[in-house]
C-alpha cells in the first residue's frame, strides 16, 4: 500500500514536472546567464537583473500553463515595466535599438548589449519571438487597445521596418562622429523614442483596426527577430493529420500566422510572437 502510494507521489512529481517543463527550463537557463555574468563581471546587478526576468517569466509561464487568463499580460507587465521603468528611467540605461547601436559601439557590454543579444538576437533561436508576445513594454501598451485581432488584411507595408532601422542606426553613427553621443543624449533619445513608438503604435492601431500594426510594419527590432526566430526551437507545431481545417486558429492570430500548417515556411511563420492564442482555440488539440 505504502510503495502504491510512493509511486502515485512520484508519478505526480513527475506529471508536474513535464507540465511546467517549459517554465523551469527558461527559469534555469536565465539563472545560468545571471550566475555567469555576476561570476564574470563580478557584478551583482547582473545576478539580480537576469534571476528577477527568469522568475517572472517562468511564473508567466507556469500560471499560462494552469490556463490562468492574464498570464502573459502578468509576464509583459512584470518584464515590461522593469526594463522601461527601472532600467530606462531610472537607471537612465537606453534600451531601445539605439542604445545598443551606441553601447557596441563604444565597446560597453552593459544591460542594454546584453539584452539585445539575449532577447533580440540570439535568444530567439531557442524562444523565437517569446520576447514580443510576453515581455515587450511597447506591446504591453498596445495589446490593452481593442482590435485583439486584425480587422483588415495584412498590407504591404514591412520595408518600412527596414528604413526605421537604418534610420536608427544611421542616426547613432552621426552622433558619435560629431561626438553628441554620451549617456545624456541616449537618455534624451530612449524617453523621445517611446514617445514616438508608443503615439505611432497607438494612431497605427486605431487606424488599422490592429494593435500590432506597429510590431508588423514600423518596429526596427523585428529585422533581427524574424530571421533568427525562423529557427528558433519553441515554435508552434500543427499536426496536419489531425487538423480539420476549420480555421478557427487562423480567425483569433494577432499575427495572421498561417498556423494550421507545420512547414517553417507557412505564411508569416517569423511573425510568430508564441501568444498561445490559436492552441486554446483549436478544438481537436491539433496545434502544440
Ligand atoms: S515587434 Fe517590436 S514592438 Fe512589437 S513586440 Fe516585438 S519588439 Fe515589441
Ligand atoms: S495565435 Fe498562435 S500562431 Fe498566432 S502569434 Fe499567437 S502563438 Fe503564434
Ligand atoms: S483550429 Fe485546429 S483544427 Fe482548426 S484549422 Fe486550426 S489547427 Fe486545424
């Protein structure tokens, strides 16, 4: 009787174990980047700042799993606001994409490098875009407006991204050449560029009928997200067998995922901000 009731124990370990395996991976691995950079820079603002992302994300994570309803808006704002709020305004640390051009250039592997490489390009090969559907602090804004789903058609309006991009970078260039580039500058520009971002993202989804039309048209972050994310190993899985095509998926994507296909290459596949919507609306279990 004791030995059954060992083994009912440890099979309930191990059922809860396999059930929130996503959240404890990503909890371990943002320790291990956390413990590795206070070891090798020696500073603990390194430990505190990764141990604090990876617990958020993992709780995110575990309360989505328990299919609490706001568990990634929990993760977006406890993520979000940290990294807008405490590192941007308060710390004065910019973290958009001129802050990192500005801080690589310079040679400084702070908090805004690092978080480009973890979040923006590197990571996503294992998470893809985790980053804009569960930690973003533009999208935590934009997904509190009410078009959830895109009213209209995708336009063809992506090569804006690209020149956002150059723009960004082109920008940061010249102000190091005429040596108007230092942290006061950057903080100036991190506090006018979310102005911006957010007033562009906010007009660009009453217009649209979208709330991520700035994600799908003018964020410059996406030109290194969309490739790298195209690998990426956490990615929606569809089994094709089971579908049955009721489009159901298609209807709730805020990214207009052609999701009832497996291939890497279906339609926006690299638009993919793992979201979980179109799983918790398909009826016969076929996405995963
Ligand atoms: S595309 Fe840009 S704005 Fe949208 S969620 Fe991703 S990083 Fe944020
Ligand atoms: S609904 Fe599915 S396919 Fe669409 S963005 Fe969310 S997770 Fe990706
Ligand atoms: S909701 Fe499920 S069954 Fe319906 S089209 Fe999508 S994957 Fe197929």
């Amino acid at each position: 009787m004791a030995e059954k009731e060992k083994k009912n124990t440890f099979g309930l370990q191990f059922g809860m174990l396999k059930k929130y395996k996503t959240g404890i991976l990503l909890f371990v691995l943002f320790e291990a980047i956390a413990i590795s950079l206070w070891l090798t820079s020696g500073q603990l603002f390194f430990l505190l700042n990764f141990s604090y992302i990876g617990i958020c994300i993992s709780i995110g994570d575990i309360l989505m799993v328990s299919q609490w309803k706001y568990a990634r808006e929990f993760t977006q704002f406890t993520v979000g606001s940290y990294i807008l709020v405490f590192l941007g305004l308060i710390c004065r640390e910019n973290m958009q994409i001129e802050g990192f051009w500005y801080y690589l250039f310079s040679g400084v592997v702070g908090a805004g490098v690092l978080h480009y490489a973890i979040a923006k390009i590197f990571g996503p090969l294992l998470f893809g875009r985790g980053w804009c559907g569960f930690a973003c602090w533009t999208a935590m804004i934009l997904d509190l407006l009410p078009y959830r789903q895109p009213a209209h058609p995708r336009k063809n309006f992506g090569w804006i991204r690209y020149v956002v991009f150059g723009f960004s970078l082109a920008l940061v260039i010249v102000l190091m050449y005429l040596d108007k580039a230092n942290t006061t500058t950057m903080f100036y520009l991190f506090v006018i560029g979310n102005v911006i971002y957010y007033a562009v993202g906010i007009i660009l989804a009453i217009v649209l009928k979208d709330n991520r039309a700035f994600c799908k048209y003018i964020c410059p972050v996406a030109v290194f997200l969309k490739p790298m994310s195209y690998f990426s190993l956490l990615r929606i899985k569809c089994d094709e067998e089971k579908c049955i095509q009721c489009g159901k998926c298609l209807k709730v994507c805020p990214m207009e995922v052609e999701v009832n296909k497996n291939s890497r290459k279906r339609k926006n596949a690299t638009e993919c901000i793992l979201c979980q919507k179109c799983k918790k609306a398909c009826p016969v279990g076929a996405l995963k």
